[in-house]
C-alpha cells in the first residue's frame, strides 16, 4: 500500500463551540494521508493513472471553508468521509489542527487524527 500525504494545507475558517470563534474565524491546518495503490501511476507516468492531489485539496479547502462544525471530530469525520468518495482510495488518515484553542494557558495547537478505511 502506497502513502500521498497533503501536510499543513491552511485555511482560515469558523468552526468551534464559542461565539467568538463561529463569529470571528480562526485558521485551521489539515494534514491527509491516503493509501491507494500507485503501481499503474509509477509505471505510465501518466496523470490519469494517478491520484490528482489538486482535486483532493480543492474538496478538503471547500469543506473547511464552506461549512461549520463545532468540533474538530466532526470536520475530519466530514474530511473522510468525502475524501473516501474516491473508490481508488483504501484509506484516509486526517489530522485537524487548531492553533488557536480558548484555554486558560499556553499550547501549540489541539488536534485531532481519525483513520477511516474503504467499506
């Protein structure tokens, strides 16, 4: 099984519990992992053989920009879940982070990782 990972795509987005953060935004990162075969892609050379990364980001920043989760779960659930559309893929692993958490200290970020595999 072979690994394409997207690392640290960022997006500025309204996701969170607190009014501050649904009414002000905040920036999210998102990290994938997809697990797909890439024999037939190392082979040809060819683009249509392979996974289109562009496709992949263009659906992952349309989710975190356009819609709005309390939590962090249910947007890489959503991630996934979307993600996993493409029957090529066997497996996801998403990370979410958020740099900026309403805590009553110092943190680099919270985040959160799901794996999710083809049904």
């Amino acid at each position: 099984m072979d690994k394409l990972t997207l690392h640290n795509m960022k997006f500025l987005a309204y996701h969170g519990c607190e009014e501050f953060e649904q009414q002000y935004g905040q920036a999210f990162e998102v990290d994938l992992d997809l697990f797909t075969d890439n024999m037939r892609a190392s082979q040809t050379d060819c683009l249509t053989d392979a996974l289109d990364y562009v496709e992949v980001f263009s659906k992952v920043k349309l989710i975190v920009e356009s819609e709005r989760y309390n939590l962090l779960e249910k947007l890489a659930g959503r991630i996934a879940d979307c993600i996993l559309e493409n029957q090529a893929l066997k497996a996801v692993i998403v990370r979410v982070r958020k740099p900026a958490v309403p805590l009553p200290g110092l943190l680099d970020w919270v985040q959160i990782e799901i794996r999710r595999e083809q049904k």
